[in-house]
C-alpha cells in the first residue's frame, strides 16, 4: 500500500477484534506523533503539514480516465440482472448530522414540515454573511417547502432505492416483492438517532426489504486523546467525536458492531466472519450518502454498475466517479488527480491538501463508490488498515481516516461521463433551496405518492 501519510501509517499487526483494539492502536500511532513533535501543541502547530499529502507538488489533472455513457446495452443489461439476483450490496451512510443547520442527523429532516421559506432565506444569510430574501429561495427552490409531502430525507432515501428496485423488476418480468426480498444492504447509524431510525424501518415494514437482509451498525465515537506526563493517554473526560467515514470501514471487520433488527425490535449482532461471508456472495458494494441528492431521482445507476461489474473482471477492486465541483458553492471532498510519483490516478481528501482552496478543486470524488467482488477490499481494509490523519480539538488529539484511501490499497478505477455532472449535495444551508427543487421534482413522480403512502401507512 502506498501510503499518504507516512509519519502516521496505521500499524499492520492483523485484524482489529474489537473498539478496545482500536483505540490502542490509536494510542500507539499518538505515541509515535509524539516522540517525533514533542507535545501536543507541537503537534496542533503541525496539523497541515502532519496530514499532508507527500507527493502534492506532483499532482496534475486526471488522466485517462474512462467516459461512461448511456448507451451501454449491453452494460446495462447486466446491471439490472445483478440487482435482480440479488448480488449488489448497498451501504446507506446516513448518521451525518446536519451541525451547520443545527437540525440534528438528516436522515430525520423533514424540509416540509420543519423549515419555511422564511427560515432557509435566514439560515442562508447567516452562513453567506450575505442577506438572502425569502422570494429569493422560492425563485431558486421553484416551489415552497410545504408544497412537499411531509417525508424525512432519510424516508426519501430509502423509498425512492425501494421504488426503483420495484419498477425495474416489474420492467423485466419480475415479481416485485420477491426481488425487494433479495436485496442485502447495511445503515450506517449515529448514537444519538440509531433508536429512532431502526424503529422507523420496523414502522416501515423496513420499505419492502426483507428484515433479515437490512444489516444496521451504530458508528462508534471516540474520547480524545491527551498527553499527560509524555505519554498519550485515552481521556474520558473529554468530548466523544466521530473519527470520520474511513473508521465506518475499519469498524466492518470487527466482531458484534453489525446487527439484524426482528419486526419485533429484538437485535442479532454478526461476527465479522459472518458479515464477510454475506460480502463474499455479492458481485458489487455500492455505497451511498444521505446527502446525494441525485439520490431523489435516480438511486440506481445501471451505468455506472455495469461499469463496475467490467472493471471488477479486470481485477479492479474500487470504482470511483469524478464529477465537476459547483462552481457557485465550491465544496471540499475527495480530489482527484494524477500523481506523477505513483504514475497513477488517486483520490485525496480535502483535509490533506493543505493550502489547496475549495474553489481550486476542479475535480471530485461522487458520494458514492463501487466495490467489485467486495469482499476483497473488505479483506485488505481488515488486514492493513488505513492510514490515520489526525485533527486537534481543545488541545485533544482525534484521528479522520477517510474511507476513500481504500484506493491506495487496492486497483482501482476512475471513471467520467460524457457530460461531466456537477455534485449536487445537501451540505450546508445554501444547499436547501436545490434540496426543496429536488424532493418537489421526486413527489411529481408518477405513482411516487402512491408508492409512499403504502409503504408508510
């Protein structure tokens, strides 16, 4: 594995078994940090450089990367038989909590119901420093929040994947229900809302799917790390924060972090080799964030999974999209590039590219990527680890591996579109009028509401 972050490489002594194991091997790269920066400020003083991507005077844009396009017949006419057997594994990430907003984890905002016109014109003032009026974000949103049906973005999410599974069986001769049955995915939690959400499927009738197939894990938080008497020590009384996307694929090689939810509410958790044998079964693993909000028109991508399926027949082991950054709202992420030390194509996280603004960032990774044969990449990630960037908070040390640095441990392919897209995400509030255009545009779907009210009585 090449590694980005040389100074801070996680240890690669075997599996992780348990959080308890995690966090002593935190306390080991802390220690490592330490002896090299001398305290914890010389570390804070350090955090830029600490994280910084080594080869990042060597980047140019990406090269030959390949062009996806719509008219792959043949492409994506394996797709819809990998969705219909049953052999694509979908990652929900939906624990992102909405702070700029201050409306607690997304999954659970309900645009019609909790926010007006009036509220997102003062939300967007307050985030622009720029004074936003509410007949602006009507003009921008094409319609008014309580225009929409009073669904959660999380509900959203999961009825418009449910939906699309359903018309694309009934458009090939197959019995609906049956192929929802088949599905296997997993839901990525926060603590604060895992109860509420996992009660929200069992009301749901888990939106079609069969309950055995719907796999939850409640992302850990950590305490963070202090030094005290020159050695670094895991510090309870400090607040708990989550170590970023990347630690939600180190928790999946772990024993008992992922369960099953009975109708009844009862749980059963799986051992790690008992999740891996459900990943050894799969063709693809999609993953997907609650924040993408293409999602709300289009949850499965035929094109884009028949390309993964291809590239997997390739030996490539992760899939990944670039999209165009919005120019107008410029958001950090992943950036991709061509290092010219590698000779290859990657993908880097915003947070170690240092004096790289988010408005440099032409090119970036979608919300999403594909797993070939996942349960390969699944298996480096539990045997090597990822590499542990670093953040300081009050003088506390946390770590934010990123999930997206599985390219640098397996082959993995780049692809485009022929006409590139522009990211569309519900990050922060200049982003909800697009959000209000997006949910009014899904509630015109034909039979959408129908669908809906079924699976949500």
């Amino acid at each position: 594995m090449f590694d980005p972050s040389p100074q801070i490489k996680f240890p690669t002594n075997g599996m992780l078994r348990s959080k308890q194991e995690y966090i002593e091997r935190c306390l080991l790269i802390a220690d490592t940090l330490l002896a090299h920066y001398g305290s914890a400020d010389g570390i804070a003083s350090q955090e830029a450089e600490i994280n910084c991507y080594p080869n990042l005077a060597y980047l140019k844009e990406p090269k030959g990367i390949s062009v996806v396009g719509a008219n792959g017949k043949a492409r994506r006419k394996r797709a819809v038989a990998c969705v219909l057997e049953g052999k694509l594994f979908s990652e929900h990430a939906v624990a992102g909590e909405a702070t700029r907003l201050g409306l607690g984890t997304k999954f659970l905002l309900n645009i019609g119901r909790d926010l007006s016109l009036g509220k997102i014109a003062e939300l967007m003032t307050n985030e622009t420093g720029k004074r936003v009026t509410p007949e602006e974000v009507e003009e921008a949103a094409g319609s008014r929040p309580e225009f929409l049906l009073p669904l959660s973005l999380g509900e959203r999410h999961m009825l418009q994947f449910s939906w699309d599974i359903h018309k694309l069986a009934e458009e090939n001769g197959a019995d609906p229900k049956e192929v929802l049955k088949k599905q296997k995915m997993l839901i990525v939690l926060n603590q604060k809302s895992a109860g509420t959400i996992t009660q929200g499927f069992i009301d749901s009738n888990f939106y079609g799917f069969s309950p055995e197939n719907v796999l939850f894990m409640v992302q850990d938080s950590f305490h963070g790390i202090t030094i005290k008497g020159g050695c670094a020590v895991y510090d309870r009384t400090t607040p708990k924060r989550l170590h970023n996307h990347g630690q939600i694929a180190l928790q999946q090689t772990m024993d008992h972090q992922i369960f099953r939810v009975s109708p009844s509410g009862g749980k059963e958790f799986l051992s790690a080799e008992d999740y891996a044998e459900i990943l050894a079964s799969m063709d693809d693993k999609v993953t997907y964030s609650i924040e993408d909000l293409s999602f709300l028109s289009q949850s499965i991508d035929l094109d884009a999974l028949g390309f993964a399926l291809e590239e997997g027949e390739k030996g490539a082991r992760m899939v990944m999209e670039i999209v165009a950054n919005d120019p107008k709202n410029p958001q950090k992420g992943g950036m991709a590039a061509y290092d010219q030390v590698l000779g290859r194509n990657v993908m880097i996280e915003g947070f170690q590219l240092k004096d790289i603004d988010n408005k440099d960032i032409v090119f970036l990774n979608k919300n999403f990527n594909h797993y070939p044969n996942p349960i390969d990449s699944w298996t480096e990630v539990a045997q090597i680890g990822l590499n542990m960037p670093v953040t300081m908070k009050k003088g506390h040390l946390y770590f934010q591996p990123v999930q997206g640095d599985i390219n640098f441990l397996v082959k993995t392919s780049f692809f485009s579109r022929e006409h590139r897209r522009v990211i569309k995400a519900l990050k922060s509030g200049v982003n909800l009028p697009l959000a209000v255009r997006k949910m009014g545009g899904q509630d015109l779907q034909t039979e959408w509401e129908r669908y809906a009210s079924k699976i949500i009585q």
